[in-house]
C-alpha cells in the first residue's frame, strides 16, 4: 500500500470523522488518499489558519482529536496560528503537512543543514517553526517509520497534558509503498516514561490528600477553583460529585466557563484581571483555595502571583509540573496530577471531611455577587444602539441547555460578551483567551458547527464576534455556506478595532492609528459581504426588543450574518488597572481592587484579611 494511503488509514483509526484542509501540491498523495478514504469527510477551507482552528475547535468540541491537513512552504506556515492556540489551550490536534522531496531538502543526507536557506520549490523548515509549541514534531524521512512516529505523536498529544503534534511528510516519501504495514516498527511508551517521572504515585498522592482534607476541616472561607484541566480528564462527574460533596464556594477559569452553570447555588463568579467584582472578593478573601486543573495564568492571578489568594494556604492540582514551578512558594500544595485522578482520590478518601458550618462564608460569597451585578440600569436604555452586556444578558437568557457559542477574539467577544454571559447546563463555549487571536470566530464556528449539528440535537449555534476580527477569516462563510452549517453570527459592529481604541486612549490621549476610519483603519458592511457569500443577514439596531430581535435571528433556517450596532468604546469594567512607570515598567493594583474603585469605606468592608497599599 501507498504511505499515504496508510496515513490516512491511520488516522481514521483513530475516531475521527473530518478532515480540515487546503489542498496543494506538496501534499498531493495525501490529499488524494484523504479522497478516496470513505471513513473521512475532507473539510475543505480557504485559509489554512481557518482549517487549524477549525481541527483545534473540533477537537474541543469532541474532547478528542482534531486533524488539520496542509501543503509544503506557506501552507504550513499559515497554519501556525492553529497550533498556537491548540499548544496554549492543551487541545489535543494532529498537524500533517507535506513537505519537499528529500532530494529537494536543504538538509544532508543525515539531516544536517546545508546552511542555504531553501532547495526545493516552496520548501520551509517548518519543524523547526512549530517545535516550541507541539508535543512532538518530525519530519518523516524514512518510510518504514511512518507507524512509529505517528503511534507517537497521537500518544503525546492525548497524554499528560494534551496538545498539538505535527507530521511533516516529503512528496516521495508519501508517495513510497510499504509492503507490509503490520510489520512497521512501533512505539512503546515506555520510552517515553521519564515524563511520569514528576507523577505522584497513588500512595503520594493519597498522603497529599490526606494533607489537603486536614487543612480543609481547618479552613473556615475555603474556595474551589475549577480549569480546563477537569474536562481534558473527562472528569466532569467526578468535578460534580465532588463539589456537592465539598459544599463550598466555587469558581471557574474563562475556560473552564461551561464546566458549571451560572444558577449552581455553589458558584461565585470567574476571577481575574477582568473579573466579576464578587468572584475576586471572593478568591481574595478566602484562607483557603483548592484549584484543580488550572494553570494560574495572569489573567487569573493578576500581574503580581504573590498577591493571588494571599491570604491562603494554597493547593494546585496540575498535571504539568512546570505550571506548579512557575508559581514558586505561593502554592503550599502543589500536585502535579491528573484532574480526575486526583478527584477520585479525594471522593476514595471522603470519610476523612468534617462536617464544618460555613454558613456565613457561602451567604457572603453570595451576597459579593448579588450586591456587584455586571449588567447595570445604564447598559438597558431601550433606544440606545446595543450595550455588549446587556446583549451578553439578553442572549444568555434566549439561549437553550445544550447550545453551543462560540466566541471571537480578545477584545470586545470576550472582554465583555463572555465576561457578562451567563451559561446554562450542557451548554458549550468555544474561545481563545489564552492566544486571543483575531480571525477566531468563524473557523472556530465550522469546526465546532460540524459537532454541534451533527446527531439528532436540535440545539442552536451562535458566534458573536468583533467586527474587526470577523474580517480576518472573512473568507470561511464560503465553508459556512458550501456546508449550509446553520450557524448564527452576530457581529459586534464597533466601528473598529474598539479595544485597541481604549488602549490608545489610555496610555496615549486618543487614537493614534489603525483603529479606525479617521486613524487608517475602515472596515467593509458585512452585511453585502455575507450576501456575496450566498448568506442571510439581519441587522439589530437598538436594544429596544432586543430578546425578540435575537429570537428572529435564530429562528432562520440556515446560517445567517446579523449585524449588531452595539454602543462605541463601551466602558470594559470592572478590570485590574495598571499605572506605567517612568521606566516603562507597570504596577497593579492588588486583584481585589478592581477599577472603577469603590469608596474607600465600602472596599474596606468587604475585605476581611488585612489591605495592602492604602
């Protein structure tokens, strides 16, 4: 059999149903077997950056494997930004790209460079590009490897701690036969046990436990913070076994957003740098915080780790030890675990929990969340263009258990959509906070569209993107339109790139350049854009009948572009601010003290550890 025949074999071997690509030259035996496999449907985009944040979107939305498919030289290199995000978000995605000949290759027979920069037509050295940001990444030289090395890149990228592994295949080396794939060469994973090295073992881990429980019992304002970590585990129950078992406060990380809907009676809020006031009171306040599966990353903490929960004996559950290291003495516990392997020992070791009354910390998590709504009086005035929060609130209240949305960029998609969304049960959100890259919003939708409308779900998809970064990827509402996926975008029309506007005007007195018309920056009507592209469209200009408007939306058949004219340079509130130094250094305000600052005296009574820098 073909080589790439058996590549292609292997990895609808692997579960998986869809293929995102770009055809191209350099890749022209695997496309051609991707073809003529019957256990794939090839999904053909127009970007290869679309086609890597579609497979990165669909892995997210299966909790498996997402595979991207690129040619040799720029087909590769657009499609760097995918493997970005899937390495940030440990999102477990194969890469394969073809690649030159081998003759062709600016390498020596050993692999050593030649010291020119390019031989063959289109070639880059794109192993060398992604290596930072993969688990694994080779090119395949020799073809009786093939097994192996795609045996161990599917192993790393579904092990430990997920994420992105890359397959580079040379045009003969595709092309090659091998005569007898059962008999290829294979990986053992023992190979690969020095990365368990740093693993506790179950009798450490259950002293750990034991350890943790003990301080618990002791704690009086315990909080649990939830990551991403848990569903990569699948531990979704064990998480919800748990947290009733526990019986205390809880907070979740932005991707962590759909693990708990916003009605549990338990949960507080998400913390961070922009933040609901009360979860950060909250994760402030506490004496101690248990964080399972997240990394503590600054949009967490704030810029100042040190400061983070500071007043806490702090446990850390992650499976990548140098997430713990990282955070250095601030973590009293840290236990590089499996999320769920972790959940279960605790849930093995529950008899060892005391009954402790914390009536008064839950009813005061409470209350920091009722008394600091997001959503104010001023965000509904009826007859004003649309207010992100409000829409945020009007849609979380449209949108149905089980609905999927995805959400655009940094900015205004998630600084103020996702920061005032409220999530239902089941419900899924897709985003990239970690990368915050601009162009996310419609491939994302197409690789988590394909998930969310297959079966016999009936649930609704939604993407509410900037109307900056809706252009980035403007050219998949083909793919929208070829797939009819019935994906409803709504396009936050802020005349612009409105956060770098605020950036500008924050550090710089106004708007300086490429944030809008009068600073070189325009932006098309996306509404005769997605007409060309064969797509219904809408447009909301008030929020006079906003639920109604947004109901008219997602009663359309089929994919539809909704224009929605929200309020110009909305205030991003409330969020950590930053003064710059004369040495152009930054300094934070302490995560607790979030701006617009409260009266003095009312910030002092809801802080019960002592205040720093008053």
């Amino acid at each position: 059999m073909k080589l790439s025949d058996y590549v292609i074999s292997f990895v609808a071997e692997q579960g998986v149903k869809h293929v995102f690509l770009v055809v191209g030259g350099g890749a022209m035996h695997l496309n051609n077997s991707l073809a003529e496999q019957k256990g794939l449907i090839p999904v053909c985009n127009l970007h290869e950056q679309a086609s890597a944040i579609a497979a990165e979107n669909y892995s997210k939305a299966t909790n498996d494997m997402g595979v991207c498919l690129v040619t040799t030289g720029p087909g590769a290199t657009n499609a760097v930004t995918g493997v970005a995000g899937a390495w940030l978000d440990s999102t477990p995605t194969l890469f394969i790209s073809g690649q030159v000949k081998r003759p062709d290759r600016a390498f020596d027979v050993n692999n050593n460079p030649l010291g020119m920069r390019q031989v063959g037509v289109q070639e880059v050295d794109i192993v060398s590009i992604v290596n930072p940001i993969t688990k694994y990444a080779i090119t395949v030289l020799e073809p009786n490897d093939i097994r192996y090395h795609l045996e161990k890149a599917i192993y790393l990228a579904r092990t430990g701690r997920p994420g992105p592994v890359w397959i580079d295949i040379p045009l003969d080396v595709q092309a090659a036969p091998i005569d007898e794939p059962a008999k290829l060469r294979t990986f053992d994973p023992s190979e690969l046990a020095s990365l368990e090295a740093n693993r506790l073992r179950p009798d450490d881990l259950k002293t750990q436990v034991n350890a943790i429980l003990e301080k618990l019992n002791q704690s009086s304002r315990p909080l649990v913070l939830i990551g991403n970590g848990v569903r990569l585990s699948r531990a979704e129950a064990e998480m919800e076994q748990l947290l009733r078992l526990l019986d205390v406060p809880v907070e979740v990380t932005w991707l962590a957003i759909d693990l708990i809907a916003d009605n549990d009676p338990l949960y507080v809020g998400r913390p961070g740098t922009i933040a609901q006031r009360g979860a950060n009171f909250a994760i402030q306040n506490c004496d101690f915080l248990l964080s399972i599966g997240a990394r503590l990353d600054r949009v967490v903490t704030g810029y100042s780790p040190e400061g983070f929960a500071r007043a806490a004996c702090k446990a850390m559950v992650d499976i990548d030890p140098t997430e713990l290291h990282k955070m250095g003495s601030t973590i009293q516990f840290p236990i590089c675990a499996d999320a769920g392997e972790f959940m279960r020992a605790v849930l093995a070791q529950s008899t060892g929990l005391k009954k402790v009354d914390r009536t008064e910390w839950t009813q005061r998590c409470t209350a920091w969340r009722e008394r600091y709504p997001l959503v104010l009086p001023e965000h509904k005035t009826p007859d004003s263009r649309v207010s992100v929060y409000n829409f945020a609130e009007v849609m979380s209240g449209v949108l149905n258990e089980g609905d999927f949305l995805i959400s655009g960029s940094s900015g205004t998609g998630i600084e103020l959509f996702l920061l005032a969304y409220r999530t239902k049960t089941r419900q899924r959100i897709f985003h990239t906070t970690a990368l915050g890259a601009m162009g996310f919003g419609i491939p994302a939708a197409v690789g988590a569209g394909i998930v969310g409308a297959s079966g016999a779900v009936n649930r609704n998809i939604v993407c509410v993107d900037g109307d900056g970064g809706f252009q980035f990827n403007i050219q998949e509402l083909e793919t929208i339109s070829r797939l009819n996926l019935p994906v409803k975008f709504f396009v936050l029309n802020n005349d612009g790139y409105g956060s770098i506007r605020a950036s500008q005007t924050a550090f710089f007195g106004g708007c300086r350049i490429g944030c809008d018309t009068a600073t070189g920056q325009t932006l098309p009507d996306v509404r005769s854009v997605a007409e060309a592209y064969g797509i219904a469209t809408d447009i909301i200009l008030s929020q006079r009948n906003l639920a109604e408007d947004i109901q008219r939306v997602l009663s359309r058949p089929g994919p539809v572009v909704c224009d929605v004219n929200i309020v110009l340079d909305e205030v991003r509130q409330p969020r950590l601010s930053s003064v710059q130094l004369p040495d152009g250094s930054f300094v934070s305000k302490p995560l607790e003290d979030l701006w617009p600052f409260l009266d003095r005296e009312e910030f002092k009574s809801n802080m019960l550890i002592p205040i720093v820098g008053e």
